[in-house]
C-alpha cells in the first residue's frame, strides 16, 4: 500500500534559523515521484518540487535543499535561514505511475506546520 | 487567468442539501483531479479525469458525489443529500499528459454544512 508519513505535526523556530521537515513513504513500486507542496492561510496548495524515483540526486535552490534517500524512503526538505514568509503547512507526497490509464493521484501526509517567529 | 479557479470559495448549507462546485483547470491542461481535504489533515483523492473521461474514483466518492467533465474543459462537483461529514475544503487541480508533470492547484471550496 502506498503511504506517506509526517511525523513532524508542528514546528517553530526563530527567523534565520534553519528547519528541516521529515517525510517517510511507503510503496511497492519501483517507478514513483515524490513531492512537497506549501499551504500558506490562503489554502491554495503551491508546487515546490517533484522527484522521481530514480534521480537521487539532491538539489539546493535558493534557501531550499531536499535530500533524498531510497535506502531509508525518505525525501527530506530543508529550509535555509528561514522567513516568516515560509510559515505555512508543508505536505510530502508521493504518486505512482499507474499505467494502464496513466493517471498519477498524489498520496499526501498529514502535513507539518511551520511557525517562523520574527 | 493562468490558474486553477474554483468557485465558490465558501458555501455554507443545510443538512440534507444538494451543493455544486465548479472548477476551471489550466486552459491546456488535459488531467483534472479532485481532492478532499478535511482539519489537519492532507488531501485526499477523490476522483480524476483525462480530458472528458473519468478515469478514476476513490472509495471515498460515495453515491451521493458525482462529478462530471462534460467537455474536457470545467469540471463540476456535485453532492446530494449532504451530511455534517461532508464539510471540508474540496480542491480541484489539473496537469498536462505525462507522467513527469506537476499538478497545479486551485484555491478549493470549503463546504461547511450546519
């Protein structure tokens, strides 16, 4: 089955400091993409990044950097120096690619909130 | 308007009411989905179509849910009968054709029903 797991449900820190959100999923496939979308009060959810299953190599932009293990199933995001900006809810997700009628649905975790702190 | 829109932003209904959102994906995206979301949770699949045709459902989609996509372009929402259950935010999304695509997501209705 497929799930994402956010352990983290709150988390607070003080403008520059940095903060690192935790996702662990779970599926059988071995072809799958991995995602973080940011829910600020407004409730729109916007794209930050997609991963797939078979690029593991880590990237920073900007203050964003994510780290992604196969070995753990783990697909970390970090957040550099953060701003009050960035207080919103954070969500991992995960879609696989069914093939038969090529649909993606994303599975989503429970979300970890981000309270930054002037 | 290069986004999702979705209207309305809030509806509040009775118990027992029929309700209807609408959603305006992307004007070249083909992929529609729905999503449900409910307190302190994440979203939850609902329903997805490819163009016109409807693909999938969730279990969650029960009789009283029904959506439609009659041109492949707005997609409509409909819930019969509603229940103090149903009250959640409902968000809409859309995506180009691939499987290396992103979904772009509407600001959602949050159905509240007293």
């Amino acid at each position: 089955a497929q799930k994402v797991t956010q352990a983290q449900t709150e988390i607070s820190v003080v403008e520059k400091e940095d903060v690192t959100l935790d996702c662990v999923y779970e599926t059988r496939d071995t072809t799958y993409y991995l995602f973080w979308y940011k829910q600020p009060p407004s409730g729109e959810l916007v794209f930050l990044i997609r991963r797939n299953s078979f690029d593991e190599q880590n990237e920073i932009s900007g203050r964003y950097s994510w780290n992604f293990q196969k070995s753990t199933s783990s697909f970390n995001f970090t957040i550099t120096a953060s701003q009050v900006v960035d207080s919103a809810v954070y969500f991992c997700a995960l879609s696989e690619v069914i093939v038969s009628y090529n649909t993606d649905k994303l599975i989503f975790g429970t979300g970890t909130r981000l309270q930054v702190f002037p | 308007d290069t986004g999702v829109s979705q209207d309305p932003r809030h509806k509040i209904t009775k118990r027992g009411q029929n309700v209807t959102f609408r959603c305006d994906p992307i004007s070249e995206h083909n992929r529609l989905y729905w999503y449900r979301q409910t307190l302190g949770q994440g979203p939850e699949f609902l329903t997805y179509f490819q163009n016109e045709a409807q693909l999938e459902k969730s279990r969650l989609l029960s009789d009283r849910f029904s959506a439609e996509r009659p041109k492949g372009s707005f997609s409509t929402l409909e819930i019969q009968r509603t229940e103090q259950g149903d009250s959640a935010m409902y968000l809409c999304a859309s995506s180009l054709e691939g499987v290396d695509t992103e979904a772009f997501f509407g600001q959602g209705t949050r159905l509240t029903v007293v």
